[in-house]
C-alpha cells in the first residue's frame, strides 16, 4: 500500500483538541521552521499550525463534517452493518445515494418554482 508521500497527498487530520481562550499571539503565529527528518506526523502537525493550513482545517470543518453529522443523526446511521471491506463500501454507497435523493428531493421543489 503506498503511503500519502508516495501518492502525494497532503494529510490533514486534527491530531487533539486545541484549548480554548489562547492568547491572540499564538493564534495568529507562523510556526518556525520544521526540521528535516520530521516524520509525518510532526509535518502534518506543523502543515496544521500554518495560516494554510488552518484555511484548510477550517474548510473541511464546514465542508465535511455536518454532513457526517447528519447521516448519524437524521438518517440514523450510526454503524455498519454488514462485515467486511467490499460489503461496507457498497453499505455507504447506498447511504450515500439515500442522503443525495433526500437532497435532491428537497431542492428539486425551489428549482421548479424557480423555472
């Protein structure tokens, strides 16, 4: 299996939760330099205290995560219930599809009255 330097992607996972109320200096702060023999993780650590990188975190938050929020909450989706690698993926698929009809459904009326 190729790793994320191998298939040039750029990982951006939050590694911890960051406090509340820091002062304004660090929140606004470049980090130094990152040393050369820095593994993954401490690059993608680094990559995430960047003003960059900080867009990016705070896109996928508003981008991805709601919706994740609510396939569990509205849809009820909240595990699997078939085993197994091929069985899961066709498992979301079909969620998935369900969250797109859903979609499409609501806006389909709005786009009609729109016409």
């Amino acid at each position: 299996m190729a790793t994320s330097r191998q298939a040039e992607i750029e990982p951006l996972i939050a590694l911890k939760r960051e406090g509340h109320h820091r002062p304004w200096q660090d929140r606004f702060a470049e980090p130094g330099p990152l040393a050369e023999e820095a593994s993954d993780v401490e690059q993608m650590r680094h990559t995430l205290k960047t003003r960059a990188g900080k867009a990016a975190d705070a896109l996928r938050k508003q981008t991805v995560e709601p919706l994740f929020g609510i396939i569990k909450s509205v849809m009820g989706f909240r595990h699997c219930l078939l085993r197994g690698l091929d069985r899961v993926r066709n498992e979301w698929t079909l969620v998935c599809l369900g969250w797109n009809l859903k979609r499409m459904a609501v806006l389909r009326p709005n786009a009609v009255q729109m016409a």
